[in-house]
C-alpha cells in the first residue's frame, strides 16, 4: 500500500467517525433527517477543508471528491436509523470524537508536511483539522465547543502533531508510526476523560465588599 492510499483511507476514516460523533451528537438533540445529516457532514469535512484552504489545495477534497462528502453523508445516515441500538450516546460521541480527534491530527499533519508547511505551521495545521469539526458540531447542537472548556482536547491534538512531526522529521512517518500517534491522541483524549484531566484555569477575585468610598 503506498502512503498516499494509506493516507486517503486514514482520511476516509476519520471523515466517517466524525460524521458518526457528530449525527449521535445531533440525534441527542433531537434534530429530524436532514439536521443529523447535516452536523454530521459539518462534523466530518469542516477540519479537512480547513487543512486543504491552508495548505492552498483548492477546491479542497470535500468538494473535489465524491467520496468525502458520500461517506460523511451515509454514515451520518446511518446512525440516525441505527441510534437505539446505540446504546448511551454520550459516551458513544465522546469515543468517536477521540478516534476521530486521532486520525485528523495525522493526516492533518502529515499533509501539512507534505506541501512543505513547516513544521510549527504544520503542528498548528494538524491540530486546527482535528477540532474543526468538532468546533462545527458543538455550535450547531447548542454546546460550549469543547475546545473553549476546561478539557485535554486541543493540547492532545498538538501533542500528537508534533509527534508526527518528530516522526517525519526522523525518517519514520510509515504507517506504523502514524497509526501509533493517532492511537497516542486517543489514549491521551480518552485518559484525561477518565481521569478528569484539565487545563489550568483563571482564578478569579470576588468583589471585595464592605469598601467606604471618599469622605465628604
């Protein structure tokens, strides 16, 4: 298999598991038909058009592949007619968005490598593909992006872009290795939801009371 078939399967895939996390997202909610499908393809193609405007692939492969859009589509589909056998939905979108979270950073990444982006600009490419699309879902269903709270979120995707960097940079950006750093966004994901990891946040004074304003 040569890297850039490895690399559009890595693609297609994580297209599918977010399209799934963000439909399961949008069954939660309640939406009809056309609203699951509809965060369910924002949900899956929004990083990757991103990554593509970034990287001046134009049109992005959103738009100039049927396969981007037709799997994003069937997937978010699917899961509205299989959604009762979906059990626990919550934990199901929070799964598929850090499998998805994994596969974006990589092949977000790496695409940012291969047109000869830096490598800080590529780590910043990387980690913006993995949560654009959750950016897009958590919007669209009313939810304070998970990006914006207190959650291991951006700071995994970072970390497992500037793995894949590193990876590159020494020679070892097969498929082994990239599987390895998408397993390692996940596991870092999955693990500070476990284990209630989160980044630090400001501590804010309350109002001193009982102050006397200037004497007359």
């Amino acid at each position: 298999m040569t890297t850039s078939t490895a690399l559009l399967l890595a693609d297609l895939t994580g297209v599918a598991v977010f399209a799934a996390s963000g439909a399961s997202a949008a069954v939660a909610k309640r939406l009809d038909l056309f609203g699951v499908v509809f965060v369910g393809v924002v949900a899956a193609l929004g990083g990757g058009i991103f990554r593509d405007l970034a990287i001046d692939e134009v049109p992005p492969l959103a738009f100039a592949d049927w396969r981007y859009a037709v799997t994003a589509a069937v997937t978010a589909t699917a899961v509205f007619w299989l959604h009762p056998q979906l059990a626990r939905l919550r934990t199901t979108v929070l799964v598929l968005d850090a499998a998805g979270l994994g596969l974006f950073t990589v092949t977000g990444t790496l695409k940012a490598l291969d047109a000869h982006v830096p490598a800080v600009g590529a780590c910043m490419i990387g980690m913006l593909t993995a949560i654009g699309g959750g950016l897009g879902r958590d919007l669209l269903t009313g939810e304070i992006p998970v990006v914006l709270r207190r959650e291991i979120y951006a700071v995994a995707a970072l970390a497992g872009s500037i793995l894949v960097a590193l990876l590159s940079a020494y020679g070892h950006a097969h498929a082994v290795g990239l599987t390895v750093a998408a397993i390692f966004v996940f596991g870092l994901r999955v693990l500070s939801l476990r284990r209630r990891w989160s980044a630090p946040v400001a501590t804010l004074r309350p109002p001193r009371t009982g102050t006397r304003g200037p004497q007359g």
